[in-house]
C-alpha cells in the first residue's frame, strides 16, 4: 500500500512538474524581446534575429522610425511610425493629406499570401478610408546603454483590400493585430 501511495504520489509530482515546464516556456519576462501576431487570428511568432529596424531624422520634426518584421518565404510586416521613438505614442493607419508620410499606410503585409502587398491605407482611394489614431501603439521606449532602445508596442489594424475586378480571394481586408518588444540598435 505504501509502495502505491509512494509511486502515485512521484507521478503527480512529475506531471505537475512538468505541466509547470511547458506553460513556462510561453511566459515572457520583462528582459524577453519579442514580435508576434496574427493575420486573421492565425499566429506568426518571429525571433528577434528576423526584426529589423531603421531610423531616419530628416529635420527636427520629421523622422521616421521602421520596423521590418518577417523571414524570407513567409509574411512579412512593415511598420512606420513618424513620431519620437523615445517616448510613448499612437500612429494612424494613414494620413488623407498628399505631403504625409503615411499616404499609403503605416503598416504594408508583404508576400501575405505569396507574391501579394497590401497597406492599411491608401491616399488615392476615393473617397478615402477612415483614419485609425491609433494602428501602431509604442507602449514604452527604454535606452539600453551601448546596445540601443527597447521598443514596445501593439498593432491593430486592418489591411485594405483595393479594386478587385477578376474576384481573386487573396485580395481582401486582412485583420492584423499584435505587440512587440524589440532592440532598434543605436
């Protein structure tokens, strides 16, 4: 009886242990970057090593900040926000007027499916879409000294569909929502 007490008793033990385990590994800590989405609620999960980022200061009101998020053969997002990286902020989807920076859109989802781009927004429209204030959300900004900034942020937007005369599926509005935590290198 002792025998199966004992031998029940280091099962549990072992399947707790290992339970715990598993829903470890999808915990991120604070330290953790990271880059995931979804298109449509299916998951894209990319590795740190397949986010790349730019920076651009034109004037001292005009900067651009890109993110290039994505592998080669598979979906690859686009971010670009206009606004200081080294604090909070919000980006719309797109800017109606013709000298913005965001004409035609602050987020494009390339090869998404193969061989197809799509913006999430397009000046040329008529009449032309809404504008969404917050698309790109940076939720934090942090210097990290001699490595960079540590970005973080959330996506929500929708990819616009645009003419579609010959009814091809792939061209459609695509719903893309996400977060982040990545290093743009200074």
């Amino acid at each position: 009886m002792k025998t199966t007490i004992y031998t029940l008793t280091l099962l549990l033990s072992i399947l707790c242990t290992s339970c715990s385990k598993d829903s470890d590994k999808d915990k991120k800590t604070d330290d953790q970057l990271y880059f995931e989405y979804t298109i449509d609620g299916k998951e894209v999960k990319l590795a740190p090593e397949d986010v790349l980022t730019s920076f651009n200061q034109f004037s001292a009101t005009d900067i651009e900040f890109k993110i290039f998020a994505g592998k080669e053969k598979g979906p690859q997002l686009v971010l670009t926000i206009v606004s200081d990286i080294s604090k909070p902020s919000r980006t719309p989807n797109g800017t109606p007027e013709a000298s913005g920076k965001l004409v035609q859109g602050s987020v494009s989802l390339q090869d998404y499916p193969e061989g197809y781009t799509l913006n999430n927004y397009d000046y040329l429209l008529s009449p032309k879409p809404a504008v969404v204030a917050d698309a790109i959300v940076i939720t934090g900004s942090e210097l990290v000294e001699k490595q960079g900034r540590i970005i973080t942020g959330t996506i929500n937007t929708t990819m616009l569909d645009r003419p579609n005369p010959r009814k091809d599926p792939n061209i459609k509005a695509y719903v893309i929502k996400g977060k982040f935590r990545i290093l743009h290198k200074l």
